[in-house]
C-alpha cells in the first residue's frame, strides 16, 4: 500500500478563494484529506493584508467537514516572519486562526 501525505500551501486574503474551494470540494467528493498551510497576512504592495473569517469561508467549510487540516505557514511567508514595523510576528496569530475555527 502506498501512502501519501498531501499538501496545499498559500491560501490567504490574496490567493484565489474560488480555485481553493474547488480544489477542497473535489478532495471532498473523494474523501481525500490534505493539509492546507495559510498564511495569516500577505504582503501585497507594501503593505499587509490579513486572512479574515470573510476570505476564509471555504477553509472553515472544509476544516469542519474533515477534509483539511489547517497549519500555519509563517505570519507572513517572507524570511524572519517579522511584521510591517519591523517587530517579530505576534505569537497570537495561531490563535486567532483557531478563533475563525469555532462554530
């Protein structure tokens, strides 16, 4: 038996919601789990836009119905994971995924 571990990274405020969703339904329809790494705040024309509950319909969709499992792939995805003053990311931002989570 072969066994695959799968992973899906980058969705975030910027990425392509419905691309995403389609990608999780899909996966669903055949009950294949996958592990999405999301980034919380995407640099985008120097300045940072945050993954809110609104951008993140289909992730919380697809996480409650078991399909994915949601890591965190850095504050930022740049090296350092620092924020836009410069400080190091909060600690929180886990945190405030989970929060999104909830029912």
């Amino acid at each position: 038996m072969i066994r695959l571990a799968l992973r899906f990274d980058d969705p975030s405020a910027t990425s392509d919601h419905a691309l995403e969703a389609a990608i999780f339904n899909t996966l669903m329809r055949y009950g294949i789990p996958i592990t999405v790494a999301a980034i919380p705040n995407r640099r985008q024309d120097g300045h940072y836009a945050a993954l809110a509950g609104s951008d993140a319909k289909h992730l919380v969709q697809a996480q409650r119905a078991g399909i994915i499992e949601i890591a965190l792939h850095g504050y930022s995805h740049s090296a350092g994971s620092r924020t836009c003053s410069g400080r190091p990311a909060p600690r929180n931002t886990t945190r405030r995924i989970s929060a999104m989570l909830r029912p």
